[in-house]
C-alpha cells in the first residue's frame, strides 16, 4: 500500500482526581485518535481509493470542488465540437452532411443533454460514470468520423482522438480508474478502427506509437493531479481536526480558568495578563469545619476519606453556586466561601445565611448508618477584604484583611451543626432570621466578642410558605431591601415553616 500521508500521534491530556475523573480525558484521547487516523490514511497505489469511509468524505469535498469546473468544461467541449464541424466542411466537403450526423445529431446533443444534467442533484451520485461515458462516445464518434473520411483528409482526425485523450485524462476531473478505463476505450476503438480500414502499416505503426505515448503521458498526468489533490485532502483533514483539538484545548484551558478563578477575574487575566487587587468594604465570608474528623482520618481508609470529603464539598458547590457565594478554597476539611465578590450584591449576607441553612441541611441528610457522617460548625462575617492573585504558579484567587481572620474565629467558636455569626453579620441579617445572643465569647486570642446563633427565619416572613416555593412575604422583604428577587430558598427552612404552623 502506498501511504499518502503516514504517521502518529499518541498520548491524552486529563484531568484527575482522587474521587474520580473529570470528563476530559475521554474527550482528547477520542481527538487523538481521530488525528492518528487522519495521519495514517492510505491509498491504494493503483487505483488511489481510500477505506470506503474515507473514500466517501473525500468523493464528497471532490464533488464540490468539481462542480463549478464542470459547469465551465462541458459548454466549452460542446463549443469545440460545434466549431470543428468548421473543418469537416474544410477537409471533406462531400462527407460533411454525413459526419455532421455524427457531430451535430449525436455528439452536440448529448453533450448538451450532459450540461443540462449536471444542474441537477442526481449529477453528485454519477458525475464520474456519465463524464466518463460522454468522454468514450465523443471519442468514438471521432473515430466514427475518421472511418467516413477518404485519405488523406482521415490522417488529420487523429489529432482530435489525442486530444479527447489528454481531456479525459486531465482536463475534466475524472477520477484516474474512469479516465483511464475511458482512455483505453477509445485507443481500443480507433486501433480496430484503423485496422479494419486498411491503413498503411506505417501509418499503423506511427499513430499506435504516438496514441499509446499520449495514453501514458495523460495517464501520468492524471495519476499526479488525483494523488496530489489526495494529499490535499488529506492535509486539509488533519488540519480540520488540528483546529478542533486546538479549539477543544482552549475551551478546557477557559473552562479550568474558569473553575479555578471567578469569570470577571478571569476575563481581566485574558485581557490584561494580571489581575489587579481589589477593595470591597462589604463582604459575608463563610467557614465551615468538621466536628471529629481529625478522628476519622485514623479511622477510615484513605479512599473512603478523600471520597466523603469529595461527596460534601461537591454539594457545597453546588450550593454556594446557587445562591451567588465565590467559592475560595478548601484546607483540609474546612471550607471557605465569600458572598459580595467580585461582583458586589447588597444582598452578600443575607445570601450567605441561606447557603449557610442548606449547607447545614445536606450535612445532617448525610448521617446514615455505616456511611461517614460529621458535624458541622458554620461561622459568618460581614466586613471589608481585598482580592487578589499572588504567584505565577497554581493560579488562585483569594482574599485577606482581618475579616477573614475573624470569619474564621465565628466558625472556631461555634458549636456542632450551628450557624455563628458575628455582631456585623447579625445586623445585616436581623430583619430576615432570628438569632440567639450568645453573650460575648472568647476566641482563641482571649478577646470577647459578640456572637450569635442563627435559629430560623423570622416567623413574620413564614407565614405564606407553601412546600417547594419561596415565601412570599420573605421575598417581598429581600425585593424591598435588596431591589432584586430570590431565586431560591433551603427546604430545611420551609419545613422548619411547616413545623411552626402546625403547632401555633
């Protein structure tokens, strides 16, 4: 087998994680084999075909690329005949009423009939056959005509089978298995032809030599014109698909960009190449801690322990992502979270209070028997932060001032499966949730400082709840503070709603 284009490329770009494979890695290793076959696609070295798959994508892109050719060829090859009726007449006035039979009533119309045909959408599936065919019948009919003529005028119309050889052959895109056996044809014909007619065997000899020559050349020719045209194909493949895996590298480097920083940072990094810091006076920043799992570690294998973490921080996920929060980082089992950043909503702590509640929630729906199950401790505060991206290495974006310090103090000096806020939290958030006065409680530096505890909605805000909505009067609230709508709302609050009514 003769190789058009021959090589390989192998390897995969993914992604992976202890808990699993992200759904990348599939999606290349299919790209490079695609580009692998592309590469290794070969061609018969005779008839220059394809695998049939192949062969069919490139008979398609051919068709296309023929079509507008044939709608110029074939009325020039029907103007050719026409005019060289000019020369029947020249070489052979007594035989031209019968020749122009041959060339006006035969050969004209069909060529004609041919032009006509390749305007409709049954050309794609015959061009070949039927060019092929007209090709045969126009040089037969030459040969015809050579047969008609008396010596010596029949020496000259053998310049024409020649030159409808090196046509077929060249000039009008026949595959080189049609040209060729369109070719020999018409050779076979004129030699019978010649022969039957009792030529001077030199004469023989000499149109033989030349004909046989012209077959060569033009099969040369032709056989050139169709594998470079292959390789084209080829070539244009592989860079079809080299432009696909480029787009596909891009879109994962965006998509990875995009999952690692929040989008406008992301879009300022593209542009500028930098991320310039910024202030925000009023941010919610949410920690969360397990209760225990330090124990847990000495207790579970390593799998079972990287897969329970990857289970709730994945739900977690999903919930900062609902309502808003910018998702940080995670240090061992303690999540962090900010709501206000980058892009600044009035609503940042009223927000994070109702992702606080939903986080709560999927913690305790995970304590089952025989499955790992914590609990939890939720701090909250409201304050100023400025972001950033530090380093050239594992690029992150985070936050730093005494606010997260002190966020971080709310989630240390809360209890198991409670929402502490601090004093600034609590007054942002007081006209829509009850909250516990916890008294002054000292954090780890010995300093006191006002905490409280989260204990449900505001009674006044629950009384409309309906199972699986928002309550109305809770989100005439948030619209009247906050100039927008909630979009959603934790079911743990509307049961907790249920509870209430079902006891007053």
């Amino acid at each position: 087998m003769d190789a058009i284009f021959v090589g390989r490329r192998l390897g995969a770009t993914g992604i992976c994680t202890a808990a699993g494979s992200w759904p990348i890695a599939g999606a290349f290793v299919t790209q490079d084999l695609n580009i692998a076959n592309a590469l290794a696609v070969t061609a018969d070295p005779i008839t220059l075909r394809f695998p049939p798959e192949i062969e069919r994508e490139f008979l398609d892109r051919y068709f296309e690329d023929s079509l507008p050719h044939m709608h110029r060829v074939l009325p020039v090859a029907l103007g050719l005949v026409a005019i060289f009726g000019l020369l029947d007449w020249a070489l052979a006035p007594a035989e031209a009423p019968r020749i122009w039979i041959i060339r006006f009533g035969i050969l004209c119309p069909l060529i004609t009939a041919l032009c006509v045909f390749s305007h409709s959408r049954w050309f794609k599936q015959y061009m070949q056959l039927s060019v092929a065919a007209m090709g045969v019948i126009t040089g037969l009919g030459i040969v015809a005509i050579i047969t008609l003529l008396p010596a010596p005028a029949r020496y000259f119309f053998y310049a024409g089978v020649l030159l409808v050889v090196m046509v077929i052959c060249t000039f009008v895109r026949l595959l080189f298995v049609y040209a060729v056996a369109a070719a020999a044809i018409i050779s076979i014909g004129y030699e019978v032809a010649i022969i039957a007619s009792h030529y001077p065997t030199s004469i023989i000899l000499n149109n033989t030599f030349f004909l046989l020559g012209t077959d060569v050349v033009a099969g040369i020719v032709g056989y050139s014109i169709e594998r470079y045209t292959r390789q084209d194909f080829i070539q244009s493949r592989l860079l079809k698909l080299r432009t696909e895996e480029l787009k596909q590298q891009q879109e994962l480097a965006e998509s990875l960009l995009l999952q690692t920083l929040p989008s406008v940072v992301a879009a300022e990094l593209k542009e500028k190449g930098f991320v310039a810091p910024r202030y925000y006076e009023d941010v919610t920043i949410l920690f969360t801690d397990f209760k225990g799992f330090t124990l847990e570690t000495e207790r579970l294998a390593a799998e079972e322990l990287v897969n329970a973490l990857n289970d709730y921080f994945t739900a977690f996920d999903q919930i900062t992502s609902r309502y808003g929060l910018e998702k940080l980082k995670t240090i061992g089992d303690s999540y962090m979270c900010v709501s206000g950043l980058p892009t600044h909503v009035a609503s940042h702590a009223v927000d994070a209070m109702l992702a606080a509640y939903e986080i709560l929630a999927q913690v305790k729906n995970r304590k089952m028997p025989g499955k790992p199950g914590w609990s939890i401790r939720i701090g909250l505060h409201t304050g100023p932060v400025i972001s950033g991206i530090v380093g050239i290495r594992k690029l992150a974006f985070d936050v730093w001032g005494e606010s997260v310090n002190f966020a971080s103090r709310m989630e240390s000096s809360g209890c198991p499966d409670e929402i502490n806020l601090s004093a600034s939290t609590f007054s942002r958030v007081k006209d829509f949730f009850v909250c516990e006065h916890r008294g002054r409680i000292a954090t780890k530096e010995k300093r006191e400082y006002d905490m409280y505890f989260a204990k449900g909605v505001q009674p006044s805000l629950m009384h409309d709840a309906l199972p699986g909505q928002i309550p109305g009067a809770f989100q005439r609230r948030y619209y009247t503070y906050f100039h927008h709508d909630l979009e959603c709302f934790p079911e743990i609050l509307a049961n907790s709603a249920e509870a209430v009514r079902a006891t007053s």
